[in-house]
C-alpha cells in the first residue's frame, strides 16, 4: 500500500475521476457562464460578441442593485436567526423531556421539497382565509394585511418560511456538536457553581465555535443564492419587491430570453459571494483553538 500511494502517477489515476466530475459539474460551467456574459445571445439563435457591455449594464441596473440589498437582507435576517437555533439546540441537549420528539418535529422541514413549503405558506398567507389572518381577526385585527400582495412587507414575509425551512438543519448541526462535549466539563462547572447560562456562554459556545462560524459562513452564502422557494411563492413580485439575485438571473435568462445578460448576472452572483465568503472567513477567524 506504502509502494502504491508513494507513486505519484497512481495518485492521479485515482483522483482523476474526481477531479473530472468537479471540472465538468463546476469549473467548465462557470467559465462558460463568464463567457457567454460577454455576447448577445437568446440561448437559440447565434450569439454576437459585445465585450464587456453586458457586466457594465449590470452594475448600473438598479434592479439588480435592488435584488442584491434583497439577498443581503436574507442573508442578515439568516445569521441573526441562528442565535435562536443554537439556544434551540442548547435546550435540546440538556436533557429535558420530550427532547427526542421535539428534535424530530424540527427536522420535518427537511424532509419537505421546497415547492411543498411554498404551497403550505401560500395557503398560510392568504388573505381571505388563510390561518395567520384569521387569527389575527380572531384577536381583533379588523383589516389584515394582504401579506404576500403588499410591496412593503413581501419580503419580509417570505424570510419566515425561509427561516423555517432550515431551522432543523441547523439545530442538528448544532445539537450534535453539543453532545460532543464531555460531560465531564459540564458537571465540573456545575460543582463550582455556575448557572446553566454561564455554562451555555463560558464553556459551551467558546467548544463550538467552530462549528458556529461554518455555520455563519453557510447561511450566508445560502442565501445570496437563494432561488426556489422564493420563485414558486413570489416569482420575485409584486414589483420586484422580493426579486433576489439568483430570481432575477433566472428572469432574464428564462423569461426575457436576455441568455448573455442573464449569464452576466449568474457570473456576477458566483463573485459577489467570493468576496463576501471571504471577507466573512476573515472577520471569524480565530487563531485560538480550544481542545477539550
């Protein structure tokens, strides 16, 4: 085996494959979407070379600006969320009763497409009788409002299911770097007197730090990429007012067979998320490093 892996020829030979899948699933299309960024194209008829036109048309379309300060948004409103998971997946794992069902009911979401998540809101939000304004008339709101028809607050509406749908993911990642810990520690803290609040900030959170900032790291660039259910509740309306970055590619491309444009868009969208992963990594790294 020693003889095998010393040999640099059969290393190729076996991460070949590998590096072939990644190439046509990732690198190819990437470098094909900057490309056609640069024509005038339908996506059927002949494409015409225009340079630099379409990414300069992007940067001064003030819908795509629009759709940006929407992912952003998202992406905000989807890191503050984690909080609430991880003092979720904190509870869950001190041992209360009903834990078990509680982890299960949280990870329902998951196992849903998000066009059955989008269907079920739909119905939640709608305005004549949809269960979240009729409980709201039931405690005296007179005129509730058209949640998914008012340019005002779309967006925000539409961050819920978002939130939901994910929150499972989340707490279980969570949770399962909890259980991780020794109990050890966590019955020594309790000897020397600390809280369970003081046990959850000064011994817990500092041991999975890690584990919190590759989380921030995912819900971020989840969200600056965020297409689907969005698409099937909204379509980006009314009036672009929940249109998100990955939506208004898709429009463009698919919609108003701008293919080049639309192309130019996607490109735009893989280095917007670059520069903010990395500002992100840079901002939460951490040289200390905890072992337990």
């Amino acid at each position: 085996m020693n003889k095998v892996m010393s040999n640099k020829w059969m290393i190729a030979f076996y991460i070949m494959p590998a590096l072939l899948m990644v190439a046509f699933l990732i690198f190819i299309p990437l470098g094909l979407s900057a490309y056609y960024g640069l024509m005038e194209w339908d996506g059927i008829g002949a494409m015409e070379f225009i340079g630099m036109e379409n990414y300069i048309t992007a940067i001064q379309d003030a819908a795509f600006w629009d759709s940006a300060l929407h992912s952003f948004l998202l992406a905000v409103f989807s890191t503050l969320s984690l909080i609430v998971y991880l003092a979720i997946s904190m509870i869950l794992a001190s041992k209360i009763k009903g834990a078990d069902i509680l982890r299960k009911i949280y990870l329902i979401p998951m196992l849903l497409s998000s066009v059955a998540i989008a269907q079920l809101w739909i119905k939640v939000f709608n305005p004549a009788n949809g269960m979240l304004n009729r409980a709201l008339m039931w405690l005296g709101v007179e005129n509730p409002p058209a949640w998914l028809a008012n340019p005002d607050i779309v967006l925000y509406a539409i961050f819920v299911p978002i939130l939901w749908q994910y929150a499972g993911f989340y707490i279980l990642i969570y949770y399962a770097a909890l259980k991780n810990i020794p109990e050890s520690l966590i019955e020594a803290a309790k000897i020397d007197g600390a809280t369970p609040i003081q046990i959850a900030y000064r011994i817990k959170l500092p041991l999975i730090k890690g584990i919190v900032k590759v989380t921030v790291v995912l819900a971020i660039v989840g969200s600056l990429k965020y297409f689907d259910l969005i698409y099937v509740m909204t379509n980006g309306g009314p009036n672009g007012a929940s249109e998100v970055m990955a939506s208004y590619m898709y429009k463009l491309a698919f919609s108003t067979n701008e293919f080049g444009y639309g192309s130019a868009i996607g490109f735009l969208l893989l280095i917007i998320t670059l520069i903010v992963t990395v500002i992100v990594r840079k901002l939460t790294e951490d040289k200390e490093n905890i072992q337990y």
